[in-house]
C-alpha cells in the first residue's frame, strides 16, 4: 500500500492559476513534508518561468483554450489526446514509486485534460475554484470532482461546494515594515507609496491611463512615489514610456515589468490600483492594502467584478470600470484615485475593513483537507470516470 502522498496541481496559463497552486502546495510541505508536488502546466513560456524561479517540479503540456473558431477548436483537439496521454504518463510514474496519486485542478484550460487523465486512471480529483464566475473547464471538472473548494462565493452554489478565503502563497505576504519594504524595491523608504498591478503579465490599459494622469495631473502625485508592474507592455504603453511619461511629469516612480518581491510591493503600498484577478483580490485581503480596482475589460461574464465584491462590500476597495481608452479612464477612475491619495483617513478605514474579513488563510484549510484521512478512501476507484 502506498505510505507516501502525491498532489500532481493542474493548471497554468496565467500565474492566476499557478501561484494559488503554490500557495497550497507550500502548506502541504510545511504539514507532511514527505508529499511530493508536481505541476502540470501549459507550454506558454511564461508558466516555465513561474514555476522554475519557485524551484517546483513541472511539466508543460500543450493544452489549447477552448474556442468555437473552427481553427482554434481543431487545435485544441489535436492537442486534447496529447495532453491526456502525458498527464497519463505522469500519473503512472508517481505510482510506480508506490505514491498516493491525489490531481488538484487549480482550473483553467490546462486543467482539464489532466482531470480527464485521472478519470481514466481512478485518481481522486479535488477542484479549487478561484473565480466568482467559473469558466467552462471548471464546469465540466467540478461534475467530477469529489471535493469542490471555491475561495470567491458562485451564485447558486449547491451545498457540495466548500468556500474557503483567498489563497494566497507566504512569498505575497507582507512581514518587514513598510519602510524596509521600500527599500528592499528601491525606494523611497519615508514616502507614501502607490503600487500598481496589472498582475504577473500587466495591464496595457492600466498602462495607458496612469502614464496619461502623470502627464494630465502631475500634481496628484505631489508627495507620493509608485512602483508600478507593467508587464512587457504594448505600443506606447511598455515599461520604458511608463517611465518617461512619470519622468516628464516629475513623478516618482520604479517601473518593474516582472515583480518577483510582491510581498514587499504590497508591504510597502499604502495604496494600490490593481486588476482584479483572484489572486490580485487575495493579496489585496491578506496584506490589507486599500486598492481601486479596475477589472479586466474584455472577459464576457466579467468574473473580476464579481472576485472584488467581498473587498468592495466591507468597503475596503473602491471598483471602476476600465473604459480601456486612457482619456475615457482619466473622468472615471482618475477622479476615484484622485480622492484616495488624496485622502489619508479614508485609506485607514478602508485598511480596518480589510482588516476586519480575517486572515485570507485559504491555502491553510485546501491543505489540511487535502490531507485528511477522508480524502483517501480505500476504494479509490470509484472515482473513475468511464
């Protein structure tokens, strides 16, 4: 009989799908520091990336998102029996090394053909559902997944679902006081500081509306200093005209396209502009940092609304539409962060509201459930799916 415990995470593409794996799989080694972990990730670069600088096992599949574009979907299924037979062959090689194979869908396109794989296998599948409206791939693996975790509330969940706060790694979350974390960034260590996030890839339009408020309102920013992550960028909205629009308007500012610190970006922020990603969403609760989001424009169920409402219903973050044309986001969300910095008290309400929601330990309770003698019944079989 297995006496050891393997968590093969899948998902990728994004790293809103990898770092809540991370964070989940970072509590498994601090509580059974014999389980092993391995990701099973898309083949964009930037998983690679991600996952190699956190020094975890993984492997690329090459999983295509789902389109009804004739030629994206004949990708995606030339590349479906690929994905299944490597997430296959993974699964096989853990047991052969006598390991207690337990698949983890941090959902996401890359998740479903390793879910179909341990279907096919009699592995268990745990889902852990990070966005308030799940997408098709989470539909379809929650239909087969034995426990269902959710850290954003869905509308009309059934009672098998476990909701649990944001998940969130220990590397997002701050623990050096402020000063030390902007130091750590080179900053400023005595000045208020805005941090801006599109999350690990940017936000062009972000982009595009701060460098245009620098240049409209330089003045907004008397006092202040940003970090802003940018991303790669596009057009004129790439790191290097970032910094000279802030330059030209006399703003103080660093400009990272990659953070690979946020615990000190949010440790040091006393105020944030941010996308609304689920992981943006936790690390705003965990390190408690009073933040205006602005959700990403062009998702169709427009899920980052819905991931915000918890902070923005205690009234702990502000949420204005990104209307994607800088001038257009100047009326709006200019206005709104114009009041924030400029706004001391209201900031520390916000700040005692986030306060308030409690420890975003999500990662915590994913894991000590994962590991519960329940978790692994002796008759794993039934949870084949053929």
């Amino acid at each position: 009989m297995p006496t050891r415990r393997a968590f093969i995470f899948a998902g990728g593409g994004s790293g809103g799908h990898l770092y809540p794996g991370l964070a989940i799989a970072e509590r498994l080694a601090e509580r059974d520091p014999d389980a092993e972990s391995l990701f099973i990730c898309s083949d964009k670069p930037l998983d690679a990336r991600l996952l190699a600088a956190e020094g975890v096992a993984f492997r690329p599949i090459p999983a295509r998102p789902f389109s009804p574009r004739p030629v994206a979907l004949l990708r995606l299924l030339r590349q479906w029996g690929t994905c299944v037979r490597l997430s296959r062959q993974a699964i096989r090689e853990l047991r052969r090394e006598k390991l207690e194979v337990h698949v983890v869908a941090m959902g996401g396109y890359a998740a479903a053909p390793v879910v179909q794989a341990a279907r096919v296998e009699g592995i268990r599948v745990t889902l852990v559902n990070l966005d308030a409206t799940p997408g098709k791939a989470n539909r379809w693996i929650a239909r087969h997944a034995a426990q269902r975790f959710t850290s954003a509330p869905i509308a009309g969940q059934s009672a098998d679902w476990s909701v649990v706060p944001s998940i969130v790694r220990r590397a997002a979350i701050a623990t050096a006081t402020k000063e030390e974390c902007r130091r750590s960034l080179g900053l400023d260590p005595s000045l208020p500081t805005l941090l801006v996030t599109g999350a690990s890839q940017g936000a062009t339009s972000i982009n595009a509306f701060m460098a245009a408020l620098a240049m409209d309102q330089p003045g907004l920013f008397t006092g202040w200093q940003v970090y802003h992550q940018s991303g790669e960028g596009k057009g004129t909205a790439g790191p290097q005209d970032l910094l000279a629009a802030y330059e030209s308007a006399g703003v103080r500012a660093v400009i990272e396209p990659f953070c690979h610190d946020m615990a000190s970006a949010w440790g040091g922020a006393d105020l944030a502009v941010s996308r609304c990603g689920a992981g943006n969403v936790g690390e705003v609760w965990a390190n408690a940092v009073p933040t205006l989001f602005l959700p990403y424009p062009f998702h169709r169920d427009q899920h980052q609304k819905h991931n915000a409402r918890p902070l923005v219903e205690v009234g702990g973050a502000e949420l204005v539409e990104d209307l994607i044309d800088s001038q257009k986001n100047l009326m709006y969300a200019g206005a709104a962060l114009a009041a924030l910095l400029s706004d001391a008290v209201r900031r520390d309400r916000m700040r005692a509201a986030l306060r308030g929601l409690g420890p975003a330990d999500g990662a915590d309770r994913v894991s000590a459930a994962l590991l519960a003698p329940e978790a692994y019944p002796p008759d794993s079989a039934r949870f084949r799916g053929v």
